[in-house]
C-alpha cells in the first residue's frame, strides 16, 4: 500500500463562496491569491475554477486566519485587513474587497493524503496527455519555455530574467469615496539562496529529470511514486509552483510511504537551494522539503548539513524591511512555534470513529507541523528532544 503525503494543506477537495474583506475573522479558511510565477497563469484558482459552481480546484493554496487586524485611514474608517494566516505569512486585503473563503471543512481528508488513482479532470487517464491548464503542462519540456528547465548544478541559484520591479505606493478609492495610499511591498530577499549555505549541501550526481526516471525505475507498482516521478521526468519548472509542489510531495511518499530516505533527500535538495522569493505558495513546498531534509540529515548523523537546512529555511524571518510587516510577520512566527496546530482534535475524532485513512490523513499534517518545528530549533511549547520523540510516534502511527 502506497501513500502520498506532505504537511501545510488541509486534504480533500474544498469549496469557496465569497465575501467582503469586512466580513474575515479568525478561523476562516481563505483561498490564497494566484501565484505570481506560474506558467501564464494557467494554474491560478481562476483558471482552475469550474465557472459559477464555486467549488474550488483540489490543488488551491489555502491558510486558515488565525488574527485580523484593522487599519483605519485619517477618517477613522476601515482601510485596510492584515490578515495573520497559520501557514506563517500574513496578507493585506484592502477595504471593499471580494474574497473567497471555504464553505467548511473536507469530509475526507485522506483523499489528497492516501494513496491511489485521485478521480480529477487532470489524472482520470492511466496515462493522461498533458492539457495547456494541467500542472503537467507547467513542467514540460524546455521547448515551450527556455527559462524554466534548471540547471544541472543548482536549479534556481542563477536565475535566467531580472526580477520583477516592486510594487510601488498604490491609492486605493473606498466606497465610502475616501482615498487611501496603500505602501508598496518589501522587498523579497535575495535572488538566490545564500551561497555560502548553498555550497556545503551535496552538488547532484546526475540531472533531475534523469534522478526522476531512477527513481521510477526503483519503485516499480508504486501508482503513488510513479505517477509523480513521470510527470516530473518530462520536465522540471522551478518557477511554477504545481511542479514544486510535486516534488514536495514526492520527497514525502518516498521517506514515509516507501522507506527510501536516500531518494527522499536527494528529491528534497532539488528544493532546498531555491531561495525564498516571497511567494507564499512557492515558499510552502520548499519549507517543507526544508524541514524534511533537516530531519533526514539529523536521522544518518550530519548535523552540519542539518544545520544548513535549518538556516536555509529560517530566510523570511528577517527579509522583511518594511516595520509594519516585519512586526505581523514576527507575530505569526511567534504564534506558530509556541502554539502551534498539531491536529489533536482532529486525529481523536478519527481514532474514535476508527476511520484508520482520515487518522493517517490527519497525522500526516501533524508530522509535517512537527518537522517545521524541529527544523526551527524548537519553541517555548516544545523543546527539541520532546519534538524528536513526537516524530518518531508519529512515523510509526502513519507506517503502521
């Protein structure tokens, strides 16, 4: 039995009505805005959203509000929403704003988790031909985009455009007729991951699409490992976030759900030079490979390259310069590490029903809050030696 994994996304297939930016409070669970960097947008929640039915696509980037704050123009009036998120990023959404929110939690969380042929107008084929919206259309080949096949060495360290200039001070006019200027936004760290850091992480042996069709080969039968491993051989994008999120995924099944940490890391190193950039959605998948590399390097005794990991994966903690978001963005990080969701309500209601797939589901997430933790040094709530205790009981729970 295979089983494809990852942490940071609540699983099963979620549905989206929209509100006012007025109407955001705590515990709403918010769509994401589109990923700046995928393939001519193809991939956003707007392309992938069946049109007026308002059921969102199963691969949406979505957070859960954990805080709202107000910010108010000279008038006294509402003029801007900062919203803290728990996937440890905070948005800014203006005053008269529409935003999609889920309708309420997934029946069947195992559903994007567990393993097996997922019904999608994307994989209902055993052997699909890529369409223009599909992720697999993101990683194809380098002909339909020069710049997004990676280099041999070091995908994403020398990136191939200049990037995109900031957004600059923007007026926003209210429905109440007032006129408020938004700030620009920060500027998004540097545009490769810290050479220094970079450079004591083991250079790859072989190109990544060839590292894919090994790995194919080596797990023969395994749907959950060969259905990514040969999307991924066709080609590889660094800049679309479907086909990071693929890898992040791969990395996970190959360490939980095949017991190969070998072929887990080397899948999460393909990840784990990219530099922060900003992205929320780009940024979660390489966060996690991040945290599982720290893992897999502490497991066969390297703690300096764990440390490196750990290094590489705290980035956003300082990048902020504007002080108004670096305060938020401390806030979020504070509230993450020191109380962070470990699903416990959520895992005794699915031992209490005996519903052993939802359970994996739910401690599948749990792992994967367990490693960003450990991979951050620990918190104030749980030191690092509890956090390695907690992730062994929590791989034997989901390998059982």
């Amino acid at each position: 039995m295979q089983h494809s994994s990852g942490p940071h996304e609540r699983p099963g297939t979620a549905e989206f009505h929209e509100i006012d930016a007025h109407e955001l409070k705590p515990g709403l669970r918010l769509l994401l805005p589109e990923p700046e960097g995928d393939a001519a947008g193809a991939n956003g929640p707007a392309a992938r959203t069946a049109a007026g039915d308002g059921t969102g696509p199963e691969d949406a980037e979505t957070a859960e509000i954990l805080e709202i704050d107000t910010v108010l123009d000279d008038y006294g009036n509402p003029a801007l929403y900062f919203a803290v998120m728990d996937n440890h990023i905070n948005l800014r959404v203006a005053h008269g704003t529409r935003v999609k929110v889920s309708r309420g939690k997934a029946a069947r969380p195992a559903d994007l988790l567990f393993s097996g042929p997922v019904p999608s107008p994307a994989a209902g084929a055993a052997a699909p031909e890529p369409d223009a919206g599909s992720p697999t259309a993101d990683a194809a080949p380098a002909e339909a985009d020069p710049e997004a096949a990676p280099s041999a060495a070091r995908p994403g360290l020398e990136p191939s455009t200049p990037p995109a200039p900031l957004r600059g001070p923007a007026q926003i006019t209210l429905d109440t007729g007032d006129v408020v200027v938004v700030p620009g936004a920060a500027p998004a760290g540097p545009l490769g991951a810290r050479p220094d850091l970079v450079a004591r992480i083991p250079v790859p042996s072989e190109e990544p699409e060839e590292l894919m069709a090994r790995i194919d080969s080596e797990h023969p039968g395994r749907h959950a490992v060969n259905e990514l491993a040969r999307r991924l051989e066709r080609g590889i994008n660094v800049k679309s976030g479907a086909c990071l999120k693929d890898l992040r995924d791969l990395a996970y099944e190959l360490y939980v759900g095949q017991a190969d940490p070998a072929a887990a890391l080397q899948v999460a190193d393909l990840l784990t030079v990219l530099p922060y950039d900003g992205n929320p959605a780009r940024w979660s998948s390489i966060e996690s490979a991040l945290a599982l590399a720290a893992h897999l390097a502490r497991e066969s005794g390297d703690e300096d390259r764990a440390a490196v990991y750990s290094q590489l994966l705290r980035a956003p903690d300082t990048v902020e310069t504007d002080p108004f978001r670096a305060k938020m963005a401390e806030r979020v990080r504070e509230r993450v590490l020191n109380q962070p969701n470990l699903y416990d309500k959520e895992v005794a209601r699915a031992a209490g029903a005996k519903d052993h797939a939802e359970e994996r589901a739910w401690r599948m997430l749990r792992l994967g809050s367990l490693l960003h933790l450990r991979a951050h040094g620990g918190s104030r709530a749980f030191p690092a030696d509890e956090l390695d205790r907690r992730i062994d009981v929590e791989l034997d729970a989901v390998r059982g």
